[in-house]
C-alpha cells in the first residue's frame, strides 16, 4: 500500500522556519547524497555484472547478486523517506529467483521491479544534485546573509559580493540580512515543500508498486502456479495408477487365468463359472483403469509428445481423423508440459464432440506453433451449427484454455463444416 500523505510543512512564516517537519525534510532531503552515492556505485557494479553475464552458465550468476544489492538498497530507501518526508512507499511484489544460475539470472533481469528501482537510482543522480544543492541554497545562503551584520566589522575588505551586487556598507548588509530573513521565512518552507514533493514523486513513480498492474502480475503468476500444480498432481496420479493399482490388476487377471487354465475337465460347472466371471472381470477393470489414467495424463504425451498422444487419439477414434503436428513441437523444442497437456484434451475432446454431434465422416487436427501461441485447429466435415451449451464439450473446452489465458474460435455455419481454432500464448 501507499500512502498519499503529503508533507506537513506550517505555512505561517512565523512557525515554518522553526517546524520540526521543515528540518526533518531537509535532513530526508540531504541524506539523498548518501543513498545517491550508493545507488550510483551498485548501478556500476549492476552494468558492470551484465557485461560479465556469461559466467553465469557456469554458476556465477553476479546479475542476480548485484540486481538484489539495488533492490534492497531501493527498499532501504522507503524508509528514511517515511521518517524525514512522512511518505510511505509500499513494498512491490517480491521477484522469486527460483532453480538454476541460469534461470535465476532470467527471472532477475526481466523483472518489472529491477528496472524500475534502475531508472530510479539513474533519475535520483540529478536529482540528488538538484535536492542537496537546492536545501545547502534556501538554508545556508540566508542564514549566512542574515548573520553578515554581525561579523561585517571583521569582514577583511569590508565589501561583499552577492552576484551583480556589492555591499560596501553596514547599512547595506541590513538590507541584505533583512531581505534574507524575509525569503528564510517566507519562500524556503514552501521551496523545500516542493524539492521533498518532487523527491516523494519521483519515488512512488519508480519505487512504489503499480497497484493494478503487479496485482494481475500477481495473479496471472499464481494462476499459472496452480496450473501447473495441478497438472503435475495429474501426472503424479496417473503414474501411481499405472504403476500401483494397474499391475496389481494385471498380476490379478494373469492369476485367474492359470487358474482357469488348471481347471480340469471335471471340475464344478459353477466354480468354472465364477473363475471365468472374475477374470472377465479383472480385465474389464484394467481396460476401465487404463481409459481412466488416459483420461488424467496419458503416458504417451509425457514420453513421445503430442505427434505421437494425438496420432493414439484418432486411432481410437470412431471416424477417420487426419493428425498434423508440426516439427518444431517434437524433440527439444516441445512446449512446456501444462500447454502439451491443454491442447491434448482439448483436441480430444473437440473430436469426442464431433464424433457425438457432428455427423461428421472425417475429422482433421493442425498444430503448430507460432513465436508467441500455440494453435490447434480442429476441422469436421459435418452437419455444422455448433456453438457452446452450458455444460457442453466445448464449454468445457472454453473453462480449460482460460485458465492459461487461450482463446477458442469456433466457425460452424449451419450448412456443414466446423472449424474450432484454439490458441494458448507460448513464449519461445
């Protein structure tokens, strides 16, 4: 949060040049000379760290070391602006730097945060120059005049230069003292009024989070956390199927077939029977528990990709259907896990519907990819006029890609032929 509570500075010239709050300002706005100083030198090291980046990939990431020394002298840096200017600069989402050198360096250096705490510690060089100048001015210059008749008399050459004005004269340094308690009282207060606001500006600009924009950074992050846990916790099931409850069932089938097999000729009908019925059994259970662990996370997504899981979907499917895939989604170059997953069930479930609606007699799938998204396009030669029904496939199709931000299309003229398109971003 960020508080909005400005600077209280007395207008009444006879209180405002003796307000605590006046001093404690150009004390806040002094210290911008340390701080300054510090920010400009972790500026150097930070360029200094970019150049060096390629040590990195051999574990050495100094651009996270050196992005973390500006992001927490810029945290720092709210807190003597509390205490002198009575501004409160909230805390921005935090940068999670999260897995190997390499890609802690990635999530520290395209961080929103970073950049913004390095165009500030960049804007604070002149303005610390304009700040520290400005108080050592509105402070230093009038007391100094204000004092001059006191010590005029010791003045070795008994002249002052003030610009193009000399004082030679003792009367001349009253005015001058006069004039300058006049602008101590009157027009410093409300100058460094304006140096600690402009100081106070430029921070919550830089500093202070954009309370709109790092909420849906915020949420958009954790959306994609669950996204992702959750599509792990499905292969994690999935595999605990398969290799748990689905051998058990299989051991359990073979079991009853060497029973069966060791049934002799004169053996009771009705044990015959009941054998025969559990077996049967036991091999409609593992037909069902093998549809199941598809239906979570079929293994062949996860070991060949989706050339290889898509091509087994159109096999089991009741009407030809025609896979593409694009090379560039096969071999390293695949997508990540949760978007492999999202396009395989949605591609599924577009031809379940097509089989259960269309009337279709051939089908044909196209995914490639593009630098930012990842396309799917589902093609039917049916009947046409599909559109979303509440609790229909493709609504449901429509729930699953909002979760990742994906986009549906469908072009389904009542004359025939359906056309669904379905995109997810995919950065390369």
């Amino acid at each position: 949060m960020t508080s909005t509570r400005s600077l209280r500075i007395p207008t009444d010239p006879a209180r405002a040049p003796f307000a605590s709050e006046l001093w404690l300002a150009a004390i806040g706005l002094l210290f911008d000379a340390v701080t300054g100083l510090a920010g400009l030198a972790l500026l150097l090291l930070f360029a200094l760290s970019l150049l060096l980046y390629p040590l990195v990939y051999i574990g050495l990431p100094l651009p996270v070391w050196s992005a973390a020394l500006l992001l927490r002298l810029s945290r720092f840096q709210r807190r003597p602006m509390l205490i002198t200017l009575g501004a409160e600069i909230g805390e921005p989402t935090a940068v999670e730097t999260a897995g190997s050198a390499r890609e802690r360096a990635h999530t520290a250096l395209t961080a929103r945060t970073l950049w913004r705490s390095v165009g500030y510690w960049a804007l604070r060089i002149p303005l610390t120059v304009l700040t520290v100048g400005g108080v050592v001015a509105l402070l230093a210059g009038p007391i100094a005049l204000a004092a001059l008749p006191g010590y005029w008399r010791n003045y070795p050459t008994r002249s002052a230069d003030f610009g193009p004005v000399t004082i030679h004269t003792w009367f001349g340094t009253a005015v001058a003292a006069a004039c300058a308690l006049i602008f101590l009282f009157l027009a410093t207060p409300v100058l460094i009024r304006w140096l600690a606001d402009l100081d106070v500006v430029a921070a919550r600009a830089l500093l202070a989070p954009q309370t709109l924009t790092e909420r849906v950074a915020e949420l958009t992050t954790s959306r994609q956390r669950v996204v992702d846990s959750a599509e792990a916790e499905r292969r994690r099931i999935e595999r605990d199927l398969h290799d748990g409850a689905q051998q058990r069932l299989v051991s359990l089938a073979m079991l009853l077939g060497r029973v069966r097999s060791r049934l002799g000729p004169d053996a009771d009908p009705v044990t015959r029977e009941l054998v025969d019925q559990a077996h049967r059994e036991a091999k409609a259970s593992i037909t069902e528990l093998r549809d199941l662990t598809r239906g979570l996370h079929p293994p062949v997504l996860t070991d060949r990709g989706l050339d290889a899981a898509l091509s087994a979907v159109a096999a089991r499917a009741p009407i030809p259907v025609s896979i593409e895939v694009a090379p560039e989604l096969t071999g390293e170059h695949r997508p990540p896990a949760t978007l492999e997953a999202i396009v395989y069930f949605v591609v599924a479930e577009a031809l379940t519907n097509v089989a259960k609606h269309a009337g279709a007699s051939h089908a044909w799938v196209r995914v490639t990819r593009t630098p930012a998204r990842l396309r799917a396009v589902i093609i039917d030669d049916g009947r046409g006029g599909a559109h979303p029904v509440p609790g229909g496939g493709l609504t449901g199709i429509a729930d699953r890609l909002s979760g990742v931000d994906g986009t549906l299309h469908i072009d389904s003229p009542a004359t025939g032929t359906t056309t669904v398109t379905v995109e997810v971003p995919c950065a390369s």
